[in-house]
C-alpha cells in the first residue's frame, strides 16, 4: 500500500495551467493538501470550466487525458492535436497494482561463488578484474566484503556450479600449501616402508615353506624312483656285483608294506647325496659303521628323512610289533619283523646302533635292523629308532616272500 503524501506547506494550490487558462486546484485554500477541493467545486474532478464529468488529470506528468472529457486529450481545446496524444509512464508510488520486476539472474564466479545479476547485481564481466593476479584477488576480496562471502564455508575445489567455469588460478601461497597437504609425512613414509618389508619378508618365507614342504618332496621322490628303476634294471642284467658297493649309490631295496614305503637303499648317510635325494642310507663310515643284511650276526642300521625331502621315514612311528620290513638286494629278500621303538631319544645316542642294541630289549647277538629318524616333525632336536629282528632270508629265485606277495 502505498503511503500518503505530506502536506505541502504553501497555501497555493498545485495545479497545471492549460490552454483554456483552467487550471487544477487553483483556488484551493492555504493548508489544503497539493490544493485539493471537494467534488464538484471549483477546480475540482469534473468541475465545470475545468474538465467534464469522468475526467481525471495526472499529477505526476506534464499533461492530461480522460475518457472523451471536453478538457481532455483528444476531446477539448488541449487534446485537438492527436499527434501529441501519449500514455505517461506508470507511476509505482500512485498505483496499486504493477507488474512485477523480472527476477534477478544468478551465475556463478568462478572461485569466488554466486554473482547477482539485474537491477542490483554485478554483471559477470565486472567481477573479472583485469590486470593481474593481484588485481583478481583484490576483486574478489570486495566482492566478498559486499556479499558477506566472509563468513561463506569455503568451496571444495572443482565443485560443480551446474555449468563448466573455468577455475581462477591459485596463488603461489595457496598451491604450495595443497603442495605441503598432499605430500605425505615422515611418520606415512616410514610406516609405509616397514609394512613393504613385512610384505617382502612374508613373501620369502612363504615361498621357502613351498620349497621345503612340497617341492623338495617332488624333486626328492623323482630322483629316488630314478634311482630304483636303475637298480632294478642292473640287477636284471647282471651289472651289478652282490657286495660291491659305492657312497652314495643304491645297493638295495627298502619295503615296509604297512607304510606302503619302497625306496632305494644308498652306502652313506650324506645329506646331499643320499638322503637329500629321497633314498635311506646305510651307516657304514667310522664309529657309525653297522653289519651288512647278508651277515650272519651285526646290526644293520639305516638313517631316512621324516620330514621333507621325500619323507620316507614320516610314519615309521605307526609300525606295530609284527610288522614285516623287508630289505631287497640282488639275490635275496631279507624279511625283519618289528620287535619295538624307542620314541625319543638323543642324536649323540649312537648305542642305539651297537650289535646288541641298547634300549631294544635284545639280549643276544643276532640279526638285527635299526632305523633311525628325526623327531618331533619338522625339526631335528631328538631321535626316533625302531629296531626288527630278521624272520626271514628268501633267495630270489623262489620269489617273493609273503610280506610282499600280500
């Protein structure tokens, strides 16, 4: 609503002059508002000699027009001229109702956030400061102050605005700080570089565990089925002396049918070249040195891997008295049924290899076989030994014994 006039301190009415010599509000009294008078007085709307009834007189312009009045544009002495006949502007402070303005249009600064634009905003290329870096951010440091940008929380940047704008560029400062902000720390660095070790070391033990576990198994068992296969042949043709024997070359064979075990028999107890490549060796150097199968009295005593490298003493520790053991040569079967087993023992403990071995419960001289492994599994600390007592030698020419043939 649009709010009254103040007074007008003259007396004198406000009115205009017109061509007649009528004039609007001329003999309005002192005091009267902008000389108003009542209606139907003089001067007043539709007073005669003034304007007809119905019309009106615009304040505010510089002329007047009514509905076909006589005092009117285009209806009197005032108005006989169509040509200088014209609609005056609206009046915002007079009328009620007007159409309203159109809204203001919005973009965005790049960098610096939303920009007004219309009747009070800022055009988009006033808020580009030309110049130079520094003329930019002086620019943008008033804009601010005007729009209260201030206290605005900061964009992330490349945040979208609903349109691609282009990205004000940084300052020095600000790009060495997001610089000093991404590049990690010492305390990052260091941690990064132990955990890289850890996952190194991991790797490698992983892969040893592979080797030890599966691949010397693989590689151990090949070269002493290899092995057996050229005994076995040999002996077939007659190559082979009974008794002649060389380190570290198979002589015989071993079969423990319970284990479901065959493997080769080597002279030496080498790690490298015998035990190593899967096959048991006979102890036959120096103090360690034990009798021969085919020898009337002695002990024959053999050391094999319980773990890895072809493992073929794993289970020894699950024979139960009874259980055949049979040794092969080129000639002869020599069957040994298991008496016992000594669980653990130290590896200094090389009694356990005597002609009489101590702590099998044999009291005689006779034929003896000792095996020897390492125990618990997978380490070496102590000693397994099972011994057996011969039951049986069979000549090969009349087969094989029954251990074997069942």
């Amino acid at each position: 609503m649009t709010a009254l006039r103040p007074e007008r301190e003259s007396g004198a009415g406000y009115g205009q002059s017109f061509t007649d010599g009528s004039s609007y509000g001329a003999g309005g009294e002192q005091g009267t508002p902008y000389g108003q008078q009542p209606y139907g007085g003089p001067g007043a709307y539709g007073a005669p000699g003034t304007f007809e009834d119905g019309g009106w007189y615009d304040t505010t312009q510089q002329g007047a027009y009514s509905y076909g009045g006589a005092g009117a544009v285009g209806g009197g002495a005032a108005g006989a001229d169509d040509s200088t006949a014209y609609l005056p502007p609206v009046d915002e402070e007079t009328v009620a109702l007007r159409i309203p303005d159109p809204p203001e249009r919005t973009e965005y600064d790049a960098g610096t956030g939303p920009a007004t634009h219309g009747s009070r905003g800022e055009s988009s290329a006033a808020s580009a400061a030309p110049g130079g870096r520094a003329a930019r951010r002086k620019a943008a440091k008033k804009r601010q102050g005007r729009r209260g940008g201030a206290n605005r929380p900061a964009e992330a940047p490349g945040a979208s605005h609903g349109h691609d704008a282009p990205q004000a560029p940084l300052s020095r400062v600000e790009a060495r700080r997001r610089a000093r902000e991404r590049k990690p720390s010492a305390a990052v660095v260091a941690s990064r570089g132990i955990g890289e070790v850890f996952i190194t070391c991991g790797v490698l033990m992983l892969l040893f565990v592979t080797y030890q576990l599966w691949w010397t198994n693989v590689r151990a068992q090949a070269q002493a089925g290899q092995e057996a296969s050229d005994l076995q042949s040999d002996w077939a043709n007659g190559k082979r002396s009974p008794g002649a024997f060389e380190p570290g070359k198979g002589f015989a064979l071993l079969h423990i049918p319970r284990l479901d075990v065959v493997v080769p028999i080597a002279e030496g107890i080498d790690s490298k070249k015998v035990l190593d490549r899967g096959m048991v060796g006979h102890y036959a150097e120096g103090a360690l040195k034990t009798a021969m199968p085919d020898e009337k009295e002695g002990n024959f005593g053999v050391a094999g891997h319980r773990n890895t490298h072809g493992e073929p003493f794993r289970y020894i520790n699950r024979l139960e008295q009874g259980d055949p053991i049979v040794v092969e040569t080129q000639d002869t079967y020599f069957v040994y049924k298991m008496e016992s087993i000594l669980p653990v023992t130290s590896p200094s403990n090389i009694s356990v290899l005597e002609p009489i071995p101590k702590g099998s419960g044999f009291k005689e001289p006779g034929r003896y076989i000792t095996l020897t492994t390492c125990t618990p599994e997978f380490t070496s600390k102590y000693r397994m030994i099972v011994w057996g007592k011969m039951d049986e030698e069979r000549p090969r020419s009349k087969g094989k014994p029954d251990a074997l043939v069942s």
